[in-house]
C-alpha cells in the first residue's frame, strides 16, 4: 500500500524538478557563416540570401550570419578575413579570388566558399576542382572561351573596332591568368589590346589619359574588387570618349556598357548557399567538387548603343537575355 504523504511529496517534487531541468538546459547554438564581400549595395548578395531561404536559414532564427564589406580596397581583405576568424565563424564564404586568398591565408581549418572564384587550382587554392583537397571549394567564374565570345560579341556590334583598351590589375595573384586568356581571344578575333593597368582607385585618371593616348577604340575592364567598385565612373570614361564597352559582369552593363556577357553571378551566388548547407550538415570541403558555371547572360545595353550611334543587329538582340532600353 502506496504512504499517501510520500505520494505527495515525489509528485510535488516531480513537478519542481521538471521545469528546473528544462531552464537548465543550454540554449542550441547557432551556426554561423562569415560573408566577406565588397561592396554591402551589390544586388549580388541577394542571390546568396535567397539561396539561403530556399535550404530554410533565416537569419537570426537558425543562423547568424557576419557581413564584413571590403569596399573596393583589397588590401582591406587580411584584416577582415582575420576578423572572421577570431569570431569563430563555422564557416566564411567569399565573393572573389582576393578574398578567397585572404581568408585561405588566415586559417587552414575554417571551411570557406568560394561564391565567385576565378583559377583557384592555379593559384593553389586548390588541388584541383574535381577534388579541392584543403579547406576551400564553391563556384569557379571561370569557363572555356568565355573571353572569346565576349570579343565575338563585341565584333559583331561594332565590327570596325580593332584596337581594346583593358584596365586589369597585374598585382592579382589571378588576373595575370585572365589576361592571358584575353591575348589569346584578342588574337583569334583580330583584335590589338592595348594593357592599361589599375592596381587602385588612385590609378584612373593616369590610366583614363593612356586610354586616349593609345587611341583605342573599345574597352574592356576586368571586374575586379577596385574595378568593381568604380564601374559608373569607368562607363561614364567611355561614354564620354565615345567607346564601345564589353564587360564580364551584368551591372557594369547596367551603369552603360554596352554588353556583357557572362555567368549569371546571382546564380552562383545562390548556389553558395547548397555548399554552406552541406557543410553545414557534415560535409568536408575537400570532397566537394568546385564547380563551373552552367548559366550565362548576355545583357545589352540600347540607350549605350543609341548613345553611340550603334545599331545592333537582331541576330544579337534575339540572343539577348536582357536588353537595357
């Protein structure tokens, strides 16, 4: 027979004990993801957001997410990649090779996704895209022939242009590679191209007067960190000296180039977000392939066009995923 008083007193107790055990249990932490880009007003980062909401991260909720902006200054990437770093990030997600390469410098055990990435089994970053090997792996920018057609393009807009200014930065570990790939397309497309380098905002006005003095009569600017940044004031240089632009990134035709044509970066900055979620859940960055872009956007821009006494032909406009009026 059950004391009725001892009853009582293991009940009352149960009943204590369980919400003391429930506030004593830890709060679940939440993963968070270091995002080290450029400029904070890129729509690019957008692609990211949303590739996130589609695998169900919210920010705040299931993840807590660190935005540190570069602001065109790579050689702000160190510090802020450091920064990440000491915030004990699970992981850091890049949107160019600079930044890859400052966060790769900083730790060798913090995964990190490459959003946007131009030869990183060139420049050791690594071993080879198909098995990456360290802490790194994402998306490659880069594709076979992507300059040649941006040249192709460019001749059959404006086929008396012959000679291509091209403002790059030799100081990258990467765009040595790019520009080579250039000479290469340059060549097949009777093109001269003329080397015009930026390593900093500082660099314009010089490299704006060598433009005009080298007589070009096209230009062609690397979409790098400084480059990036500075887009209107580059496109509003070649509007005003009448030059036909081609550019590899959509917003330097949105601020008046007269075509780009390139990877869709908000699609690969969407699918960013599939390799943070996999690492998240367990993956390793050495076993998750690089990949390539699939998807590519030709963009161009009418009123540039009409600015410069330029017709496009139709065969073009009907390849067109997008025309600027």
């Amino acid at each position: 027979m059950i004391d009725r008083r001892r009853f009582i007193g293991t009940l009352a107790g149960g009943l204590l004990a369980s919400p003391f055990t429930t506030f004593a249990q830890q709060p679940t932490k939440l993963p968070r993801v270091g995002y080290l880009g450029n400029v904070e007003s890129s729509p690019l980062q957008e692609g990211f957001r949303q590739g996130m909401r589609e695998l169900g991260y919210v920010d705040g909720r299931n993840v807590t997410m660190e935005w540190r902006w570069s602001e065109g200054r790579t050689d702000r990437l160190p510090a802020l990649a450091l920064e990440l770093v000491q915030l004990n990030v699970d992981i850091i997600v890049v949107t160019s090779t600079q930044a890859a390469r400052a966060a790769k410098q900083a730790t060798s055990k913090t995964p990190i996704v490459m959003a946007l990435g131009a030869y990183p089994d060139k420049i050791g970053l690594v071993e080879s895209l198909a098995r990456p090997g360290g802490n790194v792996t994402g998306m490659s920018n880069v594709a076979p022939d992507l300059m040649g057609k941006r040249f192709q393009l460019l001749k059959e807009v404006a086929p008396k242009v012959s000679r291509v200014a091209v403002l790059w930065n030799p100081a990258s570990p990467v765009e040595p590679f790019g520009f080579s790939d250039t000479m290469v397309a340059a060549a097949a497309n009777d093109l001269e191209i003329k080397s015009i380098e930026v390593r900093t905002p500082e660099d314009y006005p010089a490299a704006f007067t060598t433009v005009t003095a080298s007589r070009a009569d096209a230009l062609y600017a690397f979409s790098n960190p400084v480059n990036f940044k500075h887009q209107q004031l580059i496109m509003d240089f070649a509007l005003k000296n009448r030059l036909p632009s081609v550019s590899e990134e959509k917003s330097f035709a949105e601020s008046g180039c007269l075509l780009s044509y390139a990877p869709s970066f908000f699609d690969m900055l969407r699918r960013a977000a599939i390799y943070v979620d996999k690492i998240l859940k367990g993956a390793k960055p050495a076993d998750l392939p690089v990949e390539q872009p699939t998807k590519f956007e030709l963009v161009i821009n009418l009123k540039t066009a009409k600015a410069l006494g330029i017709t496009i032909p139709q065969s073009v406009l009907l390849r067109a995923d997008e025309v600027i009026q």
